[in-house]
C-alpha cells in the first residue's frame, strides 16, 4: 500500500487531483486506484492545513459532490 503526505505536498500526483469546480471554497479530489477498487479523497486547503472532508468508493461520488455545495469550510477546530 502506498502512503501520500498531503501535508507535505498538498498536489502529490497532478494527473490524478481535479479542482471541483462550483463550490464556495478551494476543493480537491484525489483519484486512489488500488487493486480492484477505486476510492475519492476530497480535501480542502486553509491557510496551509489540509482538511479532509470524505473519502469514498468512486461508485458514491456523485452525491457526495452535491453535499460538498453546503458545507461549511473551513470546519470548526476544536482548540
């Protein structure tokens, strides 16, 4: 299995993130192929912290983008 640091490289694979475009904030998916499933990663990026919003079998993506319009980013942070 491979790690990805988002922390350290927010754009670790430039063929496989897509800037979601529509939405009130910057929102990214990044594209985890592995064996015989395909997994989504949507992250956000806020004064250079990552946060990541879903991850998800590729089958449910569809509605997850449309609940991605009425989130509110940044999320709170407990202190």
């Amino acid at each position: 299995m491979q790690t990805i640091e988002l922390e350290n490289n927010p754009f670790p694979f430039k063929n496989k993130i897509k800037r979601i475009q529509g939405l009130k904030f910057p929102c990214y998916r990044l594209r985890i192929d592995l064996d015989s499933d395909s997994f989504r990663v949507f992250y956000g990026i806020e004064n250079d912290i990552v946060f990541i919003l879903r991850i998800i079998a590729k089958k449910d993506a569809d509605k997850i983008l449309k609940a991605l319009k009425n989130i509110k980013f940044p999320p709170d942070i407990p202190q």
